[in-house]
C-alpha cells in the first residue's frame, strides 16, 4: 500500500520549471546597460507628434519667461534660417581685362569668349565697326569703352602713334637710323603702349605699322565692358595687307577675291549678331565702301529660327523675312571745318537718304547730329546752332568726329563745332541709348545664347553658297 501511495502522489506532483543560469546573466546584464546607459531625448515636430487639429495652441506674448517662451530668440533663428536660404552662392563674373578673339586670324571661331558671358544676364547690348584701313575703328571703340572719363583724351590718343617732331623734320635716311638707336624708339613704343592700354583696350596703330601699311586688327576681336557692352573690332575691308599675308609667294587676282569674300563673310556676320552697326570713313564718300556694305546686306542669309514676321516699329524694324536689322550708323572720322556747315551736312543726309533707300539698315534710330521734333520728339541740344530741319533736312544716323590737331587745346582758335572730348561724349551715349531690339525671335536671349547664337550663324554663313557664287562671278 505505501508502494502504491507513492506511486500516486508522484504522478500528482506538478513539475517544477527552474531557470537556466543563462537566461539570467542575460536579463541582469541587459538591466546593467540599461542603468547605465544615458537617456536619449527624441525630439519630433508637431506634423510628427501630433494630428493638426489636436496641436496645442502656442502661448502667448504675455506668458512669463519661466514658461521657457522666448520670442526673440525664435525670431533670431528665424532670420539666421532666412539668411542662410538668401546666401547661396552667386554666379561669378569674370572682368576682361583685355579684348578675346571672337574669330582668330585664320576666321576660325573661337570659344575663349564664353567664360566671360553671362547666362543670367538679357540686357545687354552688341555694337560692331566696319571699315576700310586706317580709318580709325579701334580708337572709336576705345571711346564707346570708356565708362568714366579720361583726362586729355586727345594727347593720348595723339602718343599712341605719332612720332616726335625731330624725327619727322629729318629727310636723311642716315640721320634717321642714328636718331632712331639714339632715342631706342623699341623703348619709347613699349612704353606708350604700356600707358595707353591703361586707358584704351583695343590696340591702335602704332607709327610701325602706319610706316609698313600693314592693318593692326586680325578677324574679330570682342571686349565687354563692366556695363555689359559687347563691343567688336573687326579688320580692316579691302586692305593689301591681309592679300600680302594670305599668299606670301606671290599675289594673284585670286588672292584678291578670296579676300574681298572674307570680308564680304566678317560684315554679313556682324550685320546679323549686332544691334548697332558702325560704319567708318575718312573722307566723304566711299563709293566702293557703300556698295560693299549693300552687298554685303544682300548675301547675308536667313538666320532667324522661324519665318514669322514681326510687327515693325520705330525703333525697331523687320525685313520681309522676319529678322531684325541692326542700326547702322555712319560715322565720318577725321573731319575738317568744312564738313561741319550745314550745306555739307545736308549733302551727306541726302546722298546716303538715296543710297540706302532700299536697305532694310536702320538709319532711322536717334542717332542724330540734331533733334527732329516733328517725327521723333527728340528735344535733344544740337551738335552745331545752324543745324535744323530747314537748313539740313530730316536727320539720319549720321555723327561726325573732327580732327585731333596738335594744338588742338588752343581755344583763339575757330574750329566750327564743339571739342572732341564734348563729341566723343554725345557719341557714347547715343549708342549706349540705341534700342535693343531682338537680335533673333527667340526671346529673351542670353549672352551665353547670343554666343551660340554667333557660332550658328558664323557657321551658316561660312556654307552659304551666296558668298561662293559670287567669288565665281568676280574678275
């Protein structure tokens, strides 16, 4: 019976679980880190934490500073925040210090201007020159440069390249060469260049290469000033020079139309990606001259990105095919007193009235010698008094720069119009105040755009079979 019992009661006893000795060092070490562990504070934001409609409002001004409100200090951080969003990094503009080729010596495109474009920037203006050799060019975009103005223009320009006196009284070649190593004139030019590019960015003619007869602009050069100026210096048209240089064997008449069609090629250029065109003459008139720039016009092709036409305005005109003509403006340099009298001024306006009476050139655009009230409503001060509507007809894009003689600060002397620093003035600021017209129907063009813009049409232009038929047709 006890064998029994026994037997039932070990059947009835429950099993009793014991804990492993492993679970257990597990649990006390997992307490210990988390004593010892420093408690980590989770910040959330309201959208986070929260519904929107169950936010708690925020206290008000009134609240007691130990409720730990400080409304100056979010307002501290709150400005910070919007300053550091405000302070992103502008884009940098690179100064040109001097001017880059916009196409090298061999008309070849170059890409050395880009870095100094912006890609932001659509208010900016391009002005381009064309002329013959010697007619000045470089020193009329020296003065558009200048943004401030500079003392004694005149005696700088004049030591940019002339000689002294003694020198040129001299006939004997002897006399000459010992003048020459005694003064080390190599020196004296360095020197003057030296001082005057302080001043002027295009390099002028210097008494070497006036002497030689050889040019001193090769393809296209292009500066932009500190008020976003792009300015383009262009070499001279028709100059022996650039024959000379082309074929150094010997000269042919093929040489010569090669010639004459590049620089057919460089005007048509500059009349597409310009928004003024500056012609230049010594002396009145050019006959050759102008025919070049209307043949020129007639070869340009078609660079406009669509055919759609565009409503003409005053200050803005279109041709038949939708582009956008530049102004032109003709500019006689080196002019005498005669030139200056109304009958001469008259004659001017008339033959060039009739010479580009079927241009689709602006000559029309404000760039004048006097006002014209009845058209335009220009109350503007007249270069000379004997210049008005009756005396000299209606004005045209048409300025004049005298001659900078060497005594030209003398003032007993009757010159017939104003100083040139007073003329060099009033011709900056009319072609810094010429409309910008859209120089192609895709709006607001950039400078970087316009920069492609130019690769395209220099491209076209170079392929346009025009310009080959017509170096097949010349003698």
């Amino acid at each position: 019976m006890l064998q029994n019992f026994c037997q039932r009661e070990a059947i009835n006893r429950r099993p009793v679980i014991l804990k492993s000795d492993r679970e257990t060092t597990k649990d006390q070490i997992k307490d210990k880190q988390e004593k010892e562990k420093p408690p980590t504070i989770i910040l959330k934001t309201r959208e986070q934490s929260t519904p929107k409609d169950d936010r708690p409002q925020s206290p008000k001004p009134q609240s007691s500073e130990g409720d730990g409100y400080h409304p100056q200090r979010i307002a501290q951080n709150e400005n910070k925040d919007k300053k550091i969003i405000e302070s992103k990094p502008a884009p940098t503009v690179v100064s040109m210090m001097k001017p880059v080729k916009l196409l090298d010596e061999n008309l070849e495109f170059s890409q050395s201007a880009v870095k100094f474009l912006q890609d932001c920037n659509t208010n900016y203006l391009v002005v381009g020159i064309i002329g013959t050799q010697g007619v000045g060019k470089s020193m009329i975009l020296n003065l558009i440069a200048q943004s401030t103005p500079v003392a004694d223009i005149c005696t700088q320009i004049m030591q940019s390249h002339e000689l002294p006196n003694d020198v040129l009284e001299n006939s004997e070649s002897a006399n000459i060469e010992n003048q020459m190593e005694n003064l080390s004139i190599t020196n004296t030019t360095q020197g003057n260049e030296g001082t005057c590019m302080e001043f002027f960015k295009f390099k002028m003619q210097d008494i070497e290469q006036i002497e030689k007869g050889v040019h001193c602009t090769k393809g296209v050069d292009m500066y932009v000033t500190n008020d976003r100026v792009i300015l383009l210096d262009c070499q001279p048209l028709w100059s022996p020079s650039l024959i000379d240089e082309s074929n150094s064997i010997s000269m042919n008449p093929r040489c010569a139309n090669i010639m004459t069609v590049d620089c057919l090629e460089i005007a048509s250029f500059l009349m597409s990606i310009c928004h003024v065109l500056i012609a230049v003459q010594d002396w009145f008139a050019d006959y050759n001259f102008i025919r070049y720039i209307q043949t020129a016009e007639m070869l340009k092709p078609t660079l406009s990105a669509s055919s759609t036409v565009t409503t003409s305005t005053e200050g803005s005109e279109s041709s038949n095919d939708g582009e956008c003509q530049p102004h032109l403006l003709l500019l006689h340099n080196r002019c005498h007193l005669e030139d200056f009298t109304p009958d001469a001024i008259k004659t001017m306006q008339d033959f060039y009235r009739k010479a580009f009476q079927k241009s689709n050139l602006q000559l029309h655009s404000g760039m004048y010698m006097y006002s014209d009230t009845n058209k335009n409503g220009l109350h503007v001060e007249q270069v000379c008094k004997g210049y008005n509507l009756r005396n000299c007809g209606p004005p045209i894009n048409l300025f004049l720069l005298p001659e900078i003689y060497s005594d030209f600060d003398n003032k007993e002397i009757y010159r017939g119009h104003p100083p040139f620093e007073q003329l060099a003035k009033r011709l900056r600021w009319l072609i810094l105040g010429a409309n910008r017209h859209q120089i192609t129907n895709v709006p607001n063009l950039s400078e970087k755009g316009w920069f492609q813009y130019c690769s395209k049409a220099w491209e076209t232009i170079r392929k346009c079979t025009f310009f080959i038929e017509y170096e097949r047709l010349l003698p």
